[in-house]
C-alpha cells in the first residue's frame, strides 16, 4: 500500500484540484465502503485535505470530514466537467484503464461545476468515513499513531525517546511500528538504516548517540527526497498527475543488487516477516 510520501503526494496533488469545490451529489455504489450518512455530504464545499499517517482527510464546510484509506488497490481519481483534465493518486490496475465510471468505481463524488473525484478499488480493501471533524483525528489507528517525521514537533529527542520504549527490538522493527512513528514502511526503513550505517538486525538498546542523530536525518532525508522524486512505484503505485513516481530510481540499497554509492553487494534477508535491504560492509 502507499506510504507516508505516496499519500503526501497524492493529498498536495488533490489540494490543487478538489478544495473550493461544492459536492452536488455522492454515488455509493458498494455500500460497505463508506460509512456515514450522504445528505451530510451533498451541498457541502471542500475547504482543505489533509494527511495524518496514511490516510487521506477531506474536510467539509459543515464541520465533517471524509477519511480515505486506499489500502492495496485503492485509487483516487479526479476529472474535469469536459474530462480533457485528470489526475490519477494510488494504484494502477489495467482493469482501470477504461472510461470513467467503470465497474470498479465504487464511490463518486459530483461537483456542482460538473468535474468528478471517482475513488476506485479493484479489491474493496480501501474504505472512506464520515465523521466530525474534531474527531476525524482520533479514529481507529489514527488514535495511536505515532507523530509525523517531517513535523516540526519530530525532534531527534521524541524520535530516540519513541523508539527506545522497547530497548530490545531490532531497530528494523522499531521503524516500521506506526505507533511509534507515523507513516514509515519498509522502503523508507531500509533506507535510512543505510544512510546512517547501521544494520537493520541491531538492537535498539546497542544504537549509540551518534547513531541516533544520524538515523534521525536519515529519516526525513528519505521521506523528503521520496516526495521530491514523486514517491515510488513498487509494485501497484502511481503518483496523482498519472506518472510513476521515481523515488526507487536513487534509492540505495531496496531492491538492489548492489549498493548505491558504495558498489557492495546486497543482502535480503526476513526479519519479523518483512524483508531487509542492506549493505553488509557499509552497515555496522
């Protein structure tokens, strides 16, 4: 599914589009995935999107807001009243690759000027829910999810101090738990326990101060050049103009055979039952 930049990118991508919109009505096609009453949608504006973690926030005149979470095969489309204009944030799927509403649209928001925010899912793993605003924020995971690493309260002090709650994890691990740090999955893990030298199988207790600072940086470093870069295209993603996103193309050591800049040999290897990236030599 998306990560933190994927869904970042897809949110400033929406946000040029969709805010300042008037719904005139909402099409739920397969009921299970929305939640929450439609008339409390029609006849409202978007006044902003938001993220927190990996989801999605559309926020409405009328103090709600719609929660989106793609999950596998989720997809969130936009189209123009004259549909010479669309921009495509998720999953690509070639049974997508057909006009718009197809049989795998399944929510379809109208706005009064005519143009369409379509969200599509193969699978029907994605959801959307409507809740008041001043608790969208709390719902489900989102009430434990750590902060976000490239907020300005994700200091190198809350970071070591998130993540030393269990001194005896792998620090692999330790990066992946969303309630300790929001947002960052396996890619970005690996990367960063590059950039800062250390081995994804290390204990958190053994992460010296050095390390700490180090890995911090690395953290949002990757975050940052992910976003910058347009997010990845592992597998089933593709960023909100319809292009691939071309993070992977200077990641170091993810899905590589050798190790960027270093020229050493990667090893993969499972940890907790996810897959590590690293470099051997270049990783202590």
């Amino acid at each position: 599914m998306p990560e933190l930049p994927e869904v970042e990118i897809i949110r400033q991508g929406l946000a040029r589009y969709v805010p300042g919109k008037t719904i005139a009505s909402l099409e739920v096609r397969v009921p299970k995935l929305f939640t929450g009453k439609i008339e409390d949608v029609e006849g409202q504006s978007v006044i902003g999107i938001r993220r927190r973690a990996k989801v999605l926030m559309i926020d409405l005149s009328n103090d709600k807001t719609i929660l989106v979470h793609l999950k596998m095969t989720g997809q969130l489309v936009f189209q123009s009243a004259d549909e010479h204009e669309k921009v495509v944030g998720g999953h690509p799927q070639e049974a997508y690759n057909q006009p718009l509403p197809h049989k795998h649209s399944h929510v379809i928001f109208t706005f009064t000027d005519g143009s369409k925010l379509f969200f599509n899912d193969l699978r029907k793993f994605g959801w959307l829910q409507l809740l008041d605003t001043n608790v969208a924020g709390e719902y489900g995971m989102l009430a434990t999810v750590g902060p976000e690493p490239l907020g300005g309260a994700f200091t190198e002090s809350v970071f070591r101090e998130r993540l030393s709650k269990y001194p005896n994890r792998l620090i692999f691990q330790s990066l992946l738990d969303q309630s300790l740090v929001a947002g960052i999955g396996n890619i970005y893990a690996n990367e960063a326990l590059y950039e800062a030298g250390i081995l994804p199988e290390r204990r958190v207790k053994d992460i010296t101060d050095g390390e700490w600072s180090k890995l911090y940086r690395a953290v949002r470093h990757v975050l940052e050049e992910s976003i910058k870069y347009g997010g990845t295209s592992d597998n089933t993603y593709i960023q909100v103009d319809g292009k691939r996103g071309d993070y992977l193309a200077h990641a170091h050591v993810y899905h590589k055979k050798i190790a960027n800049p270093c020229g050493h040999e990667v090893v993969r290897k499972k940890l907790g039952g996810r897959t590590t990236h690293f470099c051997p030599i270049d990783q202590t």
